[in-house]
C-alpha cells in the first residue's frame, strides 16, 4: 500500500479498525499494511511516539467522515472498487487507480491517467454541463459514465447528480464561479467540476 502525503489536521471518524498507542508513524504504516481490511490511518503526533488509529474505509468514499481535527494527521489511499487495475493495460482512453481526498477537491493519480478539480461554478435551468447523466450518482459512477462516453469534463451538483456531455469542458463556466459547494459534490445550484486527463 502507498501512503500519499499526509492531509494534516484531518481525521476520518466512524470507521475505526483499532488504536495502537506509543507508536511511530512508520510503525503505524505497517500495522495498516499487514491487516487487510486496513484502509488508511488517523495518525496523532505525540512528543516521541504518537497513536495510531487503523481504519477501514478510504476517504474517497465517506468524505463527510473526513473532518478537520487539529493534531491529528491522514494518512490513505481510496481505491475505486469498480475500476480494476487490469485496465490500465488496455488501449487508451482508460481508467486509473487511485483517488486521493484533498480537504474537498479530489485528485486521481494513476498510472493511466489524471482528473483535475477545476472548481466550484454556478449552475442554472440553462445548464452549464451537458445534461444529468446519472441520478442517483457518487463521484466515481460519474466518473466512470463520464469516461465510458468519452467526454473531457463532468460535474457533480447537489451531493447526486451528475452532469457531462460532450462540450462540458466548453461550458462549465459560463454561470461564474460559486462558493456553495461542499464535500467536491457539489450543492443547490453548484456544481463541482473535473477535468478527466486521458493519455493517448
């Protein structure tokens, strides 16, 4: 497992494996490591050794579980169930692995490709992306429908609805930027919107 850099002052609650006291953060890494229903790690710095609290979900898939909590670091990958590693040796234009929580931008690194939060954009009856494409929707189903159709850009709105088409990447913007987005889903009349970087 790859820990990716830490997102400090954050911790995931409600999905707790096990605490472990007096232990250094790599000690930590490791623990999570050999159990395999260890998914990431809320990790608290003491003077010397510092606890470990193993967990078993990724912050892709609770993001309201991901709160802010000074003292307390991060530490996890979220692998996306549905999109297997197998893909990436596949012609071009496919998926990738990883989804990294950000505070509420999330980021996908892989080796096949990259998704970029673009930002928080207004919405309106006059659609700033494509069409609703899938309903009910999380992050990565809209993702895949997304990909699976071929086109650049998608957006969530209001925590399930996801948008795209084919001039998303065109459009997305023409309502101004919003403030009203929360959790990288989106709000009422918000749209979060990414960036799908395909390599050919």
């Amino acid at each position: 497992m790859h820990f990716p850099p830490p997102l400090e002052d954050h911790a995931l609650f409600n999905h707790t494996l096990q605490n472990i006291t007096d232990i250094s953060l790599d000690n930590c890494k490791v623990k999570c490591y050999v159990n395999q229903a260890c998914h990431a790690v809320n990790y608290k710095k003491g003077t010397n050794l510092g606890s470990c609290e193993l967990l078993s979900a990724k912050a892709g898939s609770f993001p309201i579980d991901l709160l802010r909590f000074p003292g307390i670091d991060f530490y996890g990958p979220t692998i996306i169930p549905q999109m297997g590693a197998e893909i990436c040796g596949q012609a071009n234009r496919k998926l990738y692995l990883l989804l990294i929580l950000c505070i509420t931008v999330f980021m996908v690194h892989a080796a096949c490709q990259l998704i970029t939060h673009l930002g928080c954009y207004q919405d309106s009856s006059d659609r700033a992306v494509g069409q609703l494409a899938v309903y009910p929707a999380d992050l990565t189903g809209c993702l895949d429908y997304a990909t699976g159709q071929g086109y650049t850009v998608f957006a969530m709105e209001n925590t399930i609805e996801c948008f795209t088409g084919a001039n998303a990447n065109k459009t997305y913007s023409k309502h101004g930027p919003s403030d009203n987005c929360i959790n990288g889903v989106g709000g009422r009349w918000a749209l979060d919107v990414y960036r799908i970087n395909y390599v050919t």
